[in-house]
C-alpha cells in the first residue's frame, strides 16, 4: 500500500496531458430563482465522522452549465414534470373519488418538508417507507386507485413536485430507533462489493469522490438532488433507477427498484446527506 | 437480508470452457502476488494488449489508469496510478498477477480481478444487470491477459 502512495504523486503531473482537467468539487453556491438557498456542503453527520469530515451535493461536481440550469426554474428541465404532477395532484382517481388534493389540499403548504424526513419509519405499517412507498399507499388505501409503477414517469414526476416544496430544507432522516436495523442493512450494502468488479458504493463515492473514473467526475453519490433531470437520458430518473444503474455497473445482479434492499440503501444514503440541502429535481448529466 | 446477500457469492462458472493448454482461473498459482507460468504458453501480443488496456469493451484499464501512449484514446481515469514505467517498475511475472488478482499484490485494492470467476457477490451478466448465464467466464481470457502483460512490460519511462 505504501507503495500506490509513492506512485500517486505521479498522477498529478500526467493529468494535465490528458485534458481531465476538473478533479475537484466547484467551489459555488447554489442559490435557485436567486431565493432559495441550497447548502451544497456542510460538516457530516455525526455517524460518518470516522469516514468523511464534509459532506458534499453532486451538484458541486457538474460542469458550469449543468450548474447553471439548476438555479433557475426556467432553466431546469425537471421543473416541466413538476407542473405535470400539479395536475395529477388535483385530478380525481379511483373508487374512492378523491384527489391528493382531496385529503391534502394545497402541496406547496401541506407537503413542505416531508421529502426531507423521508425514507422514514411508518409505526401502523412497521416498516420504513419510501416517498413512493407512501404514495402507492395513498394511491391504494384512500383513493382506491392502482399503484404508480415505482419507477415509472406519474411516479418520479410526484416525487418531483414533493422534492421542489421543501428545496433549501435540510435533509434529516431518522436513523434510529425502529429505523435502526433498515439502516444497519442498508450500510452494510453500501459497503459490500458486489458484481464481478467488486466494486462498493464506497469505493467510488466514499473513497474516490472528486476524481475522474474515465469520463465521469465521481461525486460522493448523495440523493439530495432526487429525483434528477439528467441531460444524458433526458429525463428524470428516481433514486432507485440510480441506484440500479451503479449496482450494474459493477457487473452484478442488480436489486429491483423498491425491494427491501433498496429502500435500506435510500436510507441510509439519505443519512449520509444530512444536513444537506433538498435540491430535487436537480440537473445533472 | 445479510444471508441473501452471501447465499448469493461464489455462483460457479461450470460451464466457462478452458482451451487445452491454458491454467483455468481457479488454477492459476500466486506467490506473493506474482504469477510466474504463462497463463497459456504462447507469447503475449503487445499490439491485441494495447487495444485491451484501453477498449471499454475489453480492459477499459484507463477508465482508473492514464496512459500516455494511449493519449489518442479519450478520457483516462485517476483511480489508480499512471500506467506509465509499469514495465521498469514490475517484472513480467508480477504484471501477469496484478492484472489476473490485484487483490493478492495490493490487499483490499479497487481494481478489478481480471482472471477470476469465483468468490464474488451477486454476479451479474456482464452490463446487464441480470443474473449470470452458462457463458460466465474471468473478464479476460487467459490469453488476453497474456497479452496486456506484453504490452504493459513495454511501458518505459
């Protein structure tokens, strides 16, 4: 080991001939529709003081143009989604005749905050529970409609629109009592290698945050952005879809979105952001 | 959920055939990390290993490696360090074991084990993102490997 550290001292110098030039998070704030504040770095969470001092948005690790459709609504293709989800909020589904509306009136004052508590502990269900989780049961129990796909586009435009009421809140899932065991699971699969590259979560984003891996700068793979608009697949993509596409990556088998694997996983990554700003629906490439 | 995790490792690779004369992943012998036989007889060509090294389709070793003689191959990675001097600083033996099972040379390294089909935890079908099929088999072939050795042993300063 001794040895990789003589040797990467090397690395700096043959950088600069290749052209990866940008190794390190931007030093910007981000502040959207020159209103809301969004802290992109603050001192981690207690729980991960042994593994990182600061933790950091992805959107510190975009380009200047990546960056700068995210400070302005008009600017950030996600935001298109979100009016679509207003309308899904007020329309009518089911045997039940209700609306979201319907039980929670006006999203922007009833809604405020919820996404930065979630994924969180449900006492009648006893489980933890994803914003999608509870939306499907919304959907299913008190409106007497069908079930959103959890990934599918009625779904991730919802979460859009719950994300973009409580942007600038700060992130501040619980992660003890009854969420304890989730949240044990879930960093145990954060830092297991899977696939045949064996390859952890950590490794890229806990390990190797800030450098190029090929032509992809690493962030530390926070979830506060979620759900994210990405200019590569432009569209918005849920936690879960993410999460699916890194564990691929690894060439593994990968878990299915919403199964009991990923909900750990969303959790305990949303711990590792507390403190960070709600960003969703950020813009990313 | 900690047991579906490990009931899923070591899924064999029983239908990955070896042709006559090569060392199976599962045979192949390490001394303190080195690799001193030939995976499979026949001398490396440098050339097929410089297209390795830097295809994303094969090695794809410069998604974590630079390398400046691939410079007109586009983005290399910082991961790991230069490829550059990799044939003064490591003999062809220890070149063979880092590029088949880096773990054994460096312990708990990022890179990939190149030459390996067992011991892993929830394989998948290459990119796919679905379970392994009969056709799972090491990332490179016996000769393959041979062949990045060649070419990494050429790497000078």
């Amino acid at each position: 080991m001794t040895r990789t550290k003589l040797i990467s001292g090397l690395i700096g110098a043959t950088l600069l001939s290749t052209g990866a030039a940008f190794a390190d998070p931007v030093d910007d704030n981000l502040i959207i529709n020159e209103e809301i504040e969004i802290v992109t770095r603050t001192a981690a969470p207690a729980h991960l003081a042994d593994a990182l001092d600061e933790v950091m948005s992805g959107w510190l690790f975009r380009g200047t143009e990546t960056r700068a459709m995210e400070s302005d609504d008009f600017d950030n293709p996600g935001m298109i989604f979100v009016e679509k989800a207003m309308d899904s909020w007020e329309t009518v589904e089911g045997s039940e005749g209700k609306s979201c509306a319907s039980c929670h009136g006006d999203a922007e004052e009833s809604m405020k905050g919820v996404r930065a508590v979630y994924p969180k502990w449900n006492d009648a269900a006893e489980e933890v529970r994803t914003l999608e989780m509870q939306i499907n049961d919304c959907r299913t129990t008190r409106m007497g409609a069908e079930k959103w796909k959890y990934t599918g586009g009625d779904m991730v435009n919802m979460t859009a629109l719950l994300a973009s009421v409580s942007r600038g809140m700060p992130i501040n899932v619980a992660i003890d009592g009854p969420a304890q065991s989730t949240w044990e699971d879930g960093k145990e699969l954060y830092y297991t290698r899977t696939g045949q590259l064996e390859l952890s979560c950590a490794n890229c984003h806990e390990d190797n945050y800030g450098k190029m891996i090929r032509a992809d700068h690493l962030s530390q793979g926070q979830i506060n952005g979620f759900p994210a608009y990405r200019l590569k697949n432009t569209k918005l993509n849920s936690v879960h879809a993410r999460f699916k596409g890194c564990v691929r990556d690894t060439r593994a088998e990968t878990y299915k979105p919403g199964s009991p694997e990923f909900v750990a996983l969303e959790l305990y990554v949303a711990s590792r952001g507390n403190g960070l700003s709600v960003e969703g629906p950020s813009v990313r490439n | 959920m900690k047991r579906s995790i490990i009931t899923a490792i070591a899924l064999a690779s029983t239908a990955f055939a070896v042709s006559a004369g090569e060392i199976a992943p599962t045979e192949v012998s390490f001394s303190d990390g080195t690799v001193a036989e030939s995976l499979t007889g026949v001398p490396g060509d440098r050339e097929s290993g410089r297209e390795i090294v830097g295809s994303k389709k094969l090695g794809n070793c410069v998604a974590c490696h630079q390398v400046s003689d691939l410079s007109d191959v586009p983005f290399h990675g910082e991961i790991g360090p230069s490829l550059d001097g990799a044939g003064d600083r490591w003999t062809e033996e220890e070149l063979r074991g880092i590029v088949a099972n880096a773990k054994i040379m460096f312990e708990g390294t990022m890179m990939p084990s190149f030459y390996k089909t067992e011991g892993f935890i929830r394989p998948g079908n290459a990119y796919t993102g679905e379970a392994p099929d009969d056709t799972f088999g090491p990332i490179l072939t016996a000769q393959q490997i041979e062949d990045v050795v060649a070419y990494l042993a050429t790497l000078k300063e």
